[in-house]
C-alpha cells in the first residue's frame, strides 16, 4: 500500500523548465539573483499549501491577486537556473481546463460561475498587456503524460526513497524524508533532440495520433526557452498515491523509448508490449482518484 503523507498535497506531476540567469532581463535577473541566495527558499509544497489556502474564504480566491516572485533553483555546471512559478498564470490556465475536468454542478459549487466570469475577464485583461507570457511550468494531475517521457531518457532517472529522501537538493527542500523523490532531468539540447526523433517516427508510424498533437505541443513550448536550460520530469505529490516498491519498478522513460524505437523498426509486436505496460502502469495510478 502507499505511504500516507502527513502533508496533503495533490496528486500532480510537473514538467519544469530552469533557464540561465542569463536568459532573464533585468531588473529580473537582479531579483533571481538575489534570491539564489535565500537559504529559506520555500519547496512546491509550500506552492501547493498556499494555492489550497486560497480556496478556503468565501468567496474562494481561484488565481493569486499578485504573482508571485519565488522559483526553483539549481546549479547546473556552475550556471546558477531558475525555474519562476508564475503560480497567478498557471493558475488562470488551470482555470481554464476545470470545465473539462469536473461536472458542472460540482464545479458551481466549488467556484461559482460569477466568479469564473470574473477570473476569466482578469485574465484576457492582463494576457492583452503580456501576450509573449508563458509557464515555466507544466502540472499534470493523477499521471505523467506519456509524451512527457518522450524528454527523457532512462539513464536520467533519479530514484531517492523515503529513507534517504533528505539527499534531495535545495529545490526539494521543504519536506527531508517525508516521501521518495523519482526525477529525470536532462539538457534542454537533449530534449529537443529527442522530441524531433519521436515525433519522425510517431508521424510515419501513427499519422494523425493524440499523441503526436501532444508532443508537437510541448516541442513548440521547449522553443521558447534558453538552449542551455535544463528540463525536469518531477512526479512530485504521486509519490504518495503509489507504494515505493511500485516506484521501485517504474522505468516509464525505457517503455516509452523502446516502444518509439518498435514503431522505428517496424516492430509492431514489441510496440504494442511496450505500449500495454505503460498502459497497465498508469491506469492503476489514474483510477486512484475514483477510489473511497
């Protein structure tokens, strides 16, 4: 069975984006700077906490009324990158899926449509002032996109269990030993490369797939950031919806490459196995959400 965590967080992954210093203008680079050198740097945990705790007045505060200035932070071969949260616009961007996400009377009651209204105009509003903006960060809820394994290689993969969860670098900080940390980061050049490959031999082998859609999506997203940047795969709060023996065997990253290279070869058969435990793997984290 799972870990039960003391801390309530979601069940989300992320896909991170950390840019050079040198990719911000200033006075933002000076800002980043600066708090490259807090040692009270807060974790995503903190993120979450202070999201959830918008929720509880009444009426509930959907997206933050200022953004926020914290960010994730690590060296990468002496090159100090920063990863903003922009928590205000991923949250007008998270606001804007809820409709596809829950039913319509449970979603009026947890934010009622006067006040989505009123989001939603805030957000065209400042969007027409800032039409370049984009997240650093991507979340997704109860999974890992399978596109997003498409980033990463199994090499990168780096496991940390619970008992030794206190190796885990300032960006992790927050919460030591509280639960596993499973990651994967890779060069930005790297990412790039392997979304071009992918997405040769998806378009030859699947034609019009969601998932060349999704990858083409994310591709175009990887364009807009510094090539020396570095992208982080983080499964974040789903370490505590499985067991650690599960986390264990998750190997994800290989599945994904092995089922591309398949389809590269025309190795129908080895692309469906590959497929099928990618498919057994994540139906049983995803069907966590429906359960008492």
């Amino acid at each position: 069975m799972p870990k039960v965590s003391s801390v309530t967080v979601p069940y989300a992954s992320y896909l991170r984006v950390y840019e050079p210093l040198a990719a911000f203008p200033e006075p933002e680079r000076a800002h980043w700077e600066r708090y490259a050198r807090r040692r009270d740097r807060p974790s995503y945990q903190d993120e979450l906490r202070r999201s959830l705790a918008d929720l509880v007045p009444t009426p509930p505060v959907p997206v933050p009324v200022h953004e926020s200035g914290d960010a994730f932070v690590v060296e990468v071969d002496g090159v100090l990158c920063v990863c903003p949260w922009r928590t205000r616009l991923r949250g007008w961007q998270a606001l804007g899926t809820l409709a596809e996400q829950l039913p319509t009377p449970v979603l009026d009651a947890v934010l009622p449509p006067v006040l989505r209204r009123q989001t939603a105009a805030d957000y065209e509003r400042w969007l027409a002032r800032n039409p370049d903006a984009r997240p650093w960060i991507r979340t997704s809820t109860w999974q890992v996109p399978l596109h997003w394994f498409v980033l990463v290689s199994d090499q990168e993969r780096d496991y940390d269990r619970a008992d030794r969860a206190d190796k885990a670098d300032e960006a992790d900080k927050g919460e030591p030993g509280a639960a596993p940390v499973l990651r994967y980061r890779t060069p930005m050049v790297e990412a790039r490369r392997r979304v071009a490959r992918g997405l040769k031999t998806l378009r030859e082998a699947l034609d019009e797939a969601l998932v060349v859609e999704r990858l083409v999506d994310v591709g175009r997203w990887l364009e807009e950031f510094h090539p020396r940047s570095l992208v982080e795969l983080d499964y974040g709060g789903l370490v505590h919806a499985v067991s650690e023996e599960e986390l264990e065997e998750d190997h994800s990253a290989a599945d994904v490459a092995e089922g591309i290279e398949a389809l590269r070869t025309g190795d129908d058969e080895g692309a469906g196995e590959a497929y099928a435990r990618l498919v057994e793997r994540w139906r049983a984290v995803r069907d966590l959400q429906f359960a008492n």
